[in-house]
C-alpha cells in the first residue's frame, strides 16, 4: 500500500461497464512525510474517500480486486482513509 492525497474528481461519460457506479478521482502519491511524489493518477474509490482525504492505494493486480466478489478495470484502487501520519526523524 502506498500514500497518496484524493485532488479531484472525474467524470466520465463512458466507460467500462465494471465501472458503474464507482467514483473516480486524481490520486496525488505522497512519500512517508506526506510530500508529493511523482505525477497524479487516476484511482477509483473502494471506501468512500472524498477530496483532501489522505488515503492508501494499491496498484497493479491489487487494484483490480478492491471490490469483493468483482473484478474492476483498474490499476490504482483507493483502500483506506488515513487517520494521521507519525515518523521518526532520521537518525545518523
């Protein structure tokens, strides 16, 4: 699982018939001190995430099983809403 932060929504007028139903946000990856890395993409959401939440992701063929009993067409899925964040500083 991977950090990211939920930046938008999208809207689609067509799209794969497993995508019924599902949201589809811009996923912003974020490094454990919650700074950005690397380019958006775009998730569906398996939990009820909304704007601004910090969130876990998987991608790849962990995407595609988010949803019980359903296989989506997806290669970055939303999994959970992180509560809060706590790191240790680096020690040298």
């Amino acid at each position: 699982m991977r950090l990211g932060i939920v930046t938008g929504k999208i809207w689609a007028t067509r799209k794969d018939a497993s995508l019924d139903g599902i949201k589809l946000y811009v996923l912003q990856p974020l490094d454990y001190l919650l700074a950005p890395q690397g380019s958006s993409l775009i998730a569906i959401d398996a939990i009820g995430a909304g704007e601004g939440d910090t969130v876990f992701w998987v991608g790849g063929g962990d995407a595609t099983l988010a949803f019980d009993g359903r296989t989506i067409a997806s290669d970055a899925s939303i999994v959970g809403i992180v509560d809060s964040v706590h790191t240790e500083p680096d020690v040298m």
